[in-house]
C-alpha cells in the first residue's frame, strides 16, 4: 500500500518533459527514462543532490531543443519515484519503470548497494543504467555489461588524503565505517592503503546505515588515541560522528569523513566553527580546469546549479549530470536509441567533460571490472574558518596547507 501511493503520487508530481506515450521501438517522441532515487529514508540528501544533477542534465538537453539522434531533435522525459532508501522499493520500481512504464534507459539511485540490486534488475531486461550516484568496485565487477557510472571508484576515495596526513606526521588511524556497501569498500580500501604506506591501523567499528547513537563505537576508537580519524558513511552518519565527538570531547588532531563535508547540509546544520578541519574526499570542484561544449566550465555548472537551487553542489550533482551526458554523447554517436548500439558507443567514448575524463571499462578489461571509468583523479578538501571548501591534497593542486584540528574548547 505505501509503495502503490508513493508510486501514483511521485508519477504524477515528478514526471517531466514532453508527452506521455513510450519512445520504445519509434524514432519519434521525447527519449523516455526512468529513476529510482530516494527523496525520504536514510540516503535522502544525498538522493536529492543525485535527483538534482540528473534535472541539470535534462534542462540543458531540452533548452536546446533535445538530443540530435538520427537527424531528428528528441527531447528527453524523465520519470522519478521515491525508493525511500530501501533495496526491495527500488527493486521494485525498477521493475515498473521497465514493465509498465516502458523507460528507454534508467538513470541509478544514489549508494551502490541500490545500484547493485537495481542494475542486476535492468541488465535482465538488457537496459542501460547510468549510475550517477554509486561508485564501489562491487558495482563493477559483477560481469552486468549495462551499468556505467562516470564517478572515481570508492577504491580511491582516501588515497590522496592519507597520503597528505602521512607527509603531516600521522603514524596511526582508527577507522568507523556503515556496514552498507560503498562504505565498506572504502574501509577495505583505506585499511589496505593505510598498511601499505606503514600506518598503523588501530581500531575498526562498524555502525548500522540507520544508526542514531554511535558512541560505543566512537569511544572504542578514542580509546586507541590515534592520529587520525577516517569516517565513512552517509551525510547523516558523518554530522551524528561529528557532534558525538564533540559531546564525549574528543578531537583527534586530523578527521577525514568520506561524505559529509562536501554536502552543502554539513556546514549548515553544525555551523562554520564546529566543521572547520574536517577534512574529505570530493569527486569534483568547480574551480577545476575541466570542460565541455554542452554545460561549458566546472565553474559554468556551479554557477548555473546555485542559480538554480540556491545554494552549492556536492560533487553528487555534477556526477549525476555527467552520467545524463554519457547518455547524450552516446545517443549522438550511435545516431540511434537502440541499447545495444548505444552500450558500444558508450564502451568506446572517449570525453573530456565538465566532470572530468570519461572513459568507460569494456568487458573483458584488465582491471576485471565492466563500466567504470578508472582514470578519474579524486581530490581531497578541508573545511575552513568560512565554512569553505579548500583543496589540501593531491600536492600538485593543493589550494592550502592542512590544518590540524582545533580542539572542542578553542572553537
């Protein structure tokens, strides 16, 4: 029963674009495609940054008349439901979308255990699937030859950071973690990264997706007293881990959270003073070099989406609408809608956007994984004074130097 009316309400409310009949099968009418993403439940902010980047794409497409395919300009419709952050709700709409609904091509939610669950769903109707919000080698890996996501793997997501906290002196780290998927590719990444680089490891908690108190798990971790804090888990896991720290008055003299910080809601709801020093992973900024024809600078983006929603993106939108443009690249060089033509333009791209260098894996490839682009580098920022974020690592585009930790009291 919820399902049923949350699925006649986001339908009749979020549907947009041009017309209503199915393009399947014609070469006339807008292309048709369709999205699961969570507007309520545990990914909500995150799901409404990856809902937001998937509408950039579709206003740029249709202000310009739609995407040239076989010499006839097609604009697109997009269909959203809310999965309310739950595995079986999306699977479910997945379904609908496909079945009933009659999409040409999906657009993924945001976390990569719904984009697993739902790719596997639409590989079985042979449907491509863009994820823009998922980025764990789980993903990848699964032999599903119609899944693409322009993000940097969740394999890399702390390399850059622990690298800059070791040149700071940082000899040992603890590490909390959510036990859903990307997030546990990022704590198996950082634990193997971290040992390699000859950091010792000294507690590793994991915390339920859902949790709302973590303090066992933090005190555990502050027991350890390790240099270094690495977090990863949902915006509202890193601002719960941010005022336990501050409640049980713990302030390790580095903090690095793998989400949260470059979510416009993190600052808001702590404040510039309480934020200030948290370090995090970004896949984008809008002060980089890079660029396109079609949404023009990273900075032209920015602008435009603080335009548009009146405040700035995390990297989630851009990555979102970067998966809209491999849809459109795609269209452009197959001249044609049908999937299997599309899936080997997709396959053979090549593109430098505003996002950053696409170039998806094809079957087969070395890195034993299938539609992901590997060669995306993957940035690291800090929280500063202003409640900004500033790049600190790699060296080589470092805006500022690291700033440990102010403690609780000196704030």
């Amino acid at each position: 029963m919820i399902i049923s009316t949350v699925l006649a309400t986001s339908l009749a409310a979020t549907a947009c674009g041009a017309g209503g009949s199915s393009s399947e099968g014609s070469d006339s009418g807008p292309i048709k495609v369709g999205a699961a993403v969570s507007e309520t439940g545990k990914f909500s902010i995150e799901g409404k940054a990856t809902k937001r980047g998937y509408e950039m794409w579709v206003d740029e497409v249709n202000a310009h008349g739609g995407i040239d395919v076989g010499g006839k300009k097609r604009k697109v419709q997009v269909i959203y439901y809310d999965d309310q952050s739950e595995p079986e709700t999306a699977v479910k709409l997945t379904q609908r979308l496909i079945s009933q609904d009659k999409v040409d091509f999906m657009f993924g939610p945001y976390s990569s255990g719904l984009t697993i669950a739902t790719s596997a769903i639409a590989a079985k109707y042979k449907k491509i699937m863009f994820a823009g919000g998922a980025a764990a080698v789980s993903v990848f890996n699964q032999k599903n030859e119609y899944v693409f996501s322009p993000l940097t793997l969740t394999r890399d997501y702390t390399t850059s950071g622990l690298q800059a906290l070791q040149e700071q002196g940082v000899k040992s780290i603890g590490v909390m973690h959510s036990d859903d998927a990307p997030m546990t590719d990022i704590k198996d990444a950082t634990v193997e990264h971290a040992k390699k680089m000859g950091l010792e490891v000294v507690s590793v908690q994991s915390v339920p997706a859902d949790a709302t108190d973590i303090t066992g798990a933090m005190r555990q971790i502050q027991a350890k007293q390790p240099d270094a804090f690495v977090e990863a888990g949902t915006t509202l896991i890193g601002l719960l881990a941010t005022r336990t720290m501050r409640d049980i008055g713990w302030a390790p003299k580095h903090v690095l959270m793998v989400q949260a910080p470059t979510e416009p809601t993190f600052v808001r709801e702590l404040g510039a003073a309480t934020a200030e020093g948290i370090m995090a992973p970004t896949q984008w900024m809008p002060n980089d070099s890079y660029k396109d024809d079609y949404f023009g600078t990273a900075q032209d983006y920015f602008d435009t989406y603080v335009k548009k929603y009146g405040e700035s993106p995390s990297y989630l939108a851009p990555s979102a609408s970067a998966a809209g443009l491999s849809l459109q690249l795609a269209l452009e060089k197959a001249d044609s809608t049908d999937t299997e033509e599309v899936r080997k333009a997709l396959v053979d791209m090549k593109a430098d956007t505003f996002f950053g260098p696409i170039d998806y894996t094809a079957p087969g490839d070395a890195s034993g994984l299938t539609g992901a682009n590997i060669n995306r580098p993957m940035l690291t920022v800090q929280i500063d004074a202003k409640g900004q974020q500033v790049v600190v690592a790699p060296k080589d585009t470092a805006k500022a130097a690291i700033v440990p930790l102010k403690p609780w009291n000196a704030r």
